[in-house]
C-alpha cells in the first residue's frame, strides 16, 4: 500500500506564520530554522501522515539540517516523530533557468550531488525536479519548445540522473504547469528522450490538468516511468495565453483544490498507481494554504478512501 508525505509547499503561506507575506516567512525560516522546522514537523505529526518532500529553502534540506545541526540529529527528530524524507524536490533549475549554459549547469550538478548525499542519509531515493518555466506565449521573439531545446534538456537530466543515481537516489521529472515539462506533448517529448536507466517521472494531476492534459491518460502512457506522484486537484485547465511571469504560480492557486472538489479522475489515478507496485510514497501537494493541519487530514482522508474502494473492488 502506498505511504502518503506532504510537499512542504503546503506551509509556505504567510497566515500559518502569523506573518504579512511569503518573503517574511522565508526570512523567518532562515533566520530561526529550529522553531520553523519544529512547528512544521510537530503540524505533519499530528496530521497522519508519515513523508515528507523537501523543497526549495528554506524548506529543504540545508535548512532541515540548520534547524538540528546535522544529518544525523534531523533524522532523530524525524523518527521520535514518526516522520521520513519521502522525497526532495531540487528546485534550483525550475527556478533559475538558464539550461544549456555550461557553467550553470556545473553549479546545478554540484548542488544536487550534496542534495542527493543528503536525501541518501535519510533514507529517501527520490529526487523530484521541475525544469524551467516556457516564456509567455507573445514574446518577441516566440520561444518554442522544439526538438533542439528537448535535446538539450534531456541531456543535462540524464547527466543529472546518472550522478544522483550513483548516491541511491533517482531522478524524478515533475510536470510542472507552464514549464518546459507540462504539455502532454511536452512529456511524451522528454521523456522519449531521456534515458529510463537514469530519469523517472514524478506526475503531479493537478499541474497536468492546468496544462489542457487529461492526467490519467498521460501518466498510462508513461507509468513504467514513474517514480513517486504528486496528488492534487484543479478546477479546470487555465488559459493558454496567460502571462508566465513572475506570478504564474500564484496565478496557479485559484484553479487548485482541495482533492476530490475539482476535476481530476482520482478513481482513475491511483487504479494507475496501485498498479505500479514499486512505487512507495504518493505526495499530497496542497500549495500554500493557512491552515495546513486541516487541508492535509482532509486530503489524507479523501485519498485513503479512493484507495479503500479500489482496494476492496479488487478482491470481490
């Protein structure tokens, strides 16, 4: 049976804090990482579920060890509490960009080698990774996502995979809405390209369905790929001209849902996942939201029910 973990995205908005906005949170994070991390793991705690996905700082792994002072003591916390690193999600290249320039890319492998050691001593294997965002769909001039730029991208994900393999852990390419990995084309794409030795696939339904794509027919295609998946839900695709600037991911937030109130077919989706029997953590993705404690029992609840149901239709 599938073990669920929340991407810590899910703490990110400032309510939670008491705090007036996102930058005053991340300087909270930075400046106090022991009390940040410890309210956020006693908040998971209680909530059910046991994973845990890093993401970008201060909620990833330089600042879970800032918080302990070690690996060693972040993973003590993590256990009296009945908690693990499900997975991290390396965040640098979604959020950077820049693929293809080699000094860039040199940085970037660096620092997902540290975040590979990192995730291997606490016992994940997954590391989760979106690439950079498409340009917005008037700019001058057009910016397409063609076979020359999927080449590229392929080869630094295989580069990428093949050095964090050696640490245990495998890549996991997210599909993250509006970047160069969220079209269903845009998946078939990358994913005939990269090497399935060294990159799996880490879906996420509701960055899917924002993207015009049906998300149980896309991961079928794909599902000997995929590694781990992000479980969310969406009200319904977002328009194909809208601005990708540096608001399209709270741009994002108002087509999100708690799962099961939008129009992702999660009968569909974990028949997909129960069927990939390798496959150990599903993660609830609830972006940013004030009151995590609720939003994640709520979808823990709505996603063990999907998987009592199917459960118990397979053996009649």
């Amino acid at each position: 049976m599938l073990a669920f973990g929340v991407d810590l995205i899910t703490f990110f908005h400032p309510c939670f804090w008491g705090m007036a906005d996102e930058q005053a949170v991340i300087a909270f994070g930075r400046d106090n990482p022991r009390p940040f991390w410890d309210r956020m793991l006693d908040t998971l705690q209680a909530s059910g579920v046991t994973g845990i996905e890093l993401t970008f700082d201060p909620f990833g792994p330089e600042g879970l060890i800032a918080a302990y002072g070690s690996v060693e003591a972040a993973r003590g916390e993590l256990d009296r509490r009945g908690l693990a690193i499900a997975s991290g999600f390396f965040a640098d290249v979604a959020i950077e960009g820049g693929m293809g320039d080699a000094q860039t890319e040199a940085r970037w492998l660096d620092r997902a080698e540290q975040t590979a050691r990192a995730l291997a001593a606490w016992g994940s294997d997954i590391m989760v990774m979106g690439l950079p965002m498409r340009t917005s769909w008037d700019a001058e001039p057009p910016v397409f996502i063609d076979l020359e730029y999927a080449r590229t991208a392929a080869d630094f994900c295989n580069r990428l995979g093949a050095l964090a393999l050696r640490h245990g852990v495998r890549l996991a390419l997210h599909t993250e809405a509006h970047s160069t990995f969220c079209q269903p084309r845009d998946i078939d794409l990358l994913l005939m390209l990269t090497d399935p030795v060294y990159v799996g696939f880490c879906p996420d339904s509701a960055h899917i369905l924002l993207s015009g794509g049906d998300p149980v027919t896309v991961v079928a295609r794909h599902i000997e790929r995929v590694v781990t998946a992000h479980w969310k839900d969406a009200k319904s695709a977002m328009p194909i001209n809208i601005p990708i600037d540096h608001g399209i991911h709270h741009a994002h937030r108002e087509y999100f849902c708690a799962i099961g109130e939008g129009t992702v077919d999660f009968d569909g989706w974990a028949a997909l996942m129960l069927a990939k029997t390798d496959q150990k953590w599903a993660i609830l993705e609830i972006d940013a939201v004030p009151d995590p404690l609720t939003e994640t029992r709520k979808s823990l609840a709505f996603a063990g029910a999907v998987l009592d149901r199917l459960s118990a239709e397979t053996a009649a």
